[in-house]
C-alpha cells in the first residue's frame, strides 16, 4: 500500500521535557493504524502535530509525500486531513447541523461548495452517524454519545482522506462503543484512512489493521493486535498483567 502519511525524526519538546522523540512511523493508504499507550505517552501529541496545531521541535512529516511540517492547520485540513478532539469540542451556542455546516465550509471541498451543496453534505454526514434526526438540536441540549458522534461527524464533513481519531469512544457503553467501531469500519471500507487513540482495548484490538505502541514519546512496539497484545514489553509498559490473565483465559474458553 501507499504511504500516505511519514513522520521522520519527530520530536516535540515542552521546555526540557521531551513529550515525542525522534520518532519515525508511517500510515498506508486505506488502514486503520491504531496508537496505544499509557497516559502522558505523547499520542495526542502526535495528532496535534501531524494537524499543525503544536509546531515540531524537530523532523518533519509529509502527507501523500508533501511536506506539512511547518504548514498551517486550515491548509493541512484543505489537504485531507482532520481530527477529533479527546474532549470534545462543539461550537455552543449552535445547532448540530450549523455544527457540522462549518466542517463543510471548511474543509477538503469548502471553498469550492455552494450552500445548497454543503447543507447536502451536512444531511449525508448527520446520517451517517445516526444524528440526522437533531440537526436542529442546540449542541447544549445534546448528551455526551451524541457529542462524540458530533465531533466525528464534524471531522467528516470536511471529506478527509485521512482521520484522526482521539478517544471517540471513550465515556462510551459497552453498546455505544460497538456502534462506533462499526462506523470507524464503514469509514475505512469507504476509503478513508485512519489513525486512532484508544484505551478501550477491546475496540482498539477490533478495529486495527497495525498497532503503534508509545511510550515516553518513543515507539516501544509496532505490529498486528494479535502480535502486540503478546508484546512482554507492551504489557509490562502499558497493558498489565491482568490483561494478558484476561486474553489468555478468553482464548483458552475458544
């Protein structure tokens, strides 16, 4: 597959404390990349960079092979990427289709849409993720399932060709998280590439074609769900014992 996105040498320093370090990684075309570790381990980070929201302190990266190290974040967003936010991010005092609207003003095809055409785009999108019944809802008025599918639901509005997902699922029931991990899979099955955060391991491990591990800023580990939930030093660093107790047992009642 393609590499759609490379990041080479990328460092990200606040003050003395090193949050990424001189990490290299890579995302193909048409995969979910999964981006696991413990807290503090630099993912958000990582997105916020890749998005040109924090500069680098060092390396670059580049989408679909330009370089983006240093571009701005409305340009990057007209290049093809977007993101979700870990808390999310609604725009108050608006509905969720006026919400929505602004992703599509702004977006990949913003600047070339109609009215008429974004307001389209607003009514596939909000269907997509099950909310096209409260466009006209004030996002105040709306609970925190429906934030999350808001906040995707902005990010697709903009028509990325690669996702950033931060936490989507998390504060999510077993049910609800189901329901997302079918959308994300519908999303990939549609041609978009995505690079996902999650704790929820049982989602993370379902949803993923590869799996990169951080830790301290650094990739410690990088493979298939199968391989990395076998990783010694995954678990000791991020997993914990207790999950391997947990994988072993369900894999031994198979």
């Amino acid at each position: 597959m393609d590499i759609l996105l490379e990041g080479k040498g990328v460092s990200k320093y606040f003050g003395g404390l090193a949050a990424l370090a001189d990490l290299n990684f890579q995302v193909r075309k048409g995969e979910i990349v999964g981006l696991i570790g413990p807290n503090g381990a630099g993912k958000t980070t990582l997105i916020n960079v890749i998005t040109g929201i924090s500069p680098l302190s060092k390396g670059t990266i580049r989408f679909k092979h330009e370089d983006i190290t240093h571009a701005k974040p409305h340009y990057i967003g007209q290049m093809g990427i977007a993101r979700t936010f870990q808390i999310v991010k609604p725009f108050s005092g608006m509905t969720l289709g006026e919400n929505v609207l602004i992703g599509a003003l702004f977006g990949k095809s913003g600047m070339k849409r109609t009215m008429p055409e974004a307001l389209k785009k607003v009514a596939e999108v909000l269907q997509f993720v099950g909310l096209e019944k409260k466009k006209d809802v004030a996002v105040e008025g709306t609970t925190l399932p429906d934030r999350k599918r808001l906040e995707l639901a902005k990010a697709l509005a903009m028509e990325p060709e690669l996702l950033l997902l931060d936490e989507v699922m998390a504060g999510l029931t077993p049910r609800e998280t189901e329901d997302v991990m079918a959308l994300v899979k519908k999303l990939k099955q549609g041609g978009i590439t995505i690079l996902v955060i999650e704790h929820v391991m049982r989602a993370i491990m379902g949803i993923s074609d590869r799996i990169i591990v951080l830790h301290q800023g650094e990739s410690i580990a990088e493979g298939t769900p199968d391989a990395i939930s076998k990783n010694e030093g995954v678990i000791a660093a991020y997993l914990g014992t207790r999950y391997a107790q947990r994988r072993d047992a369900e894999v031994g009642h198979v």
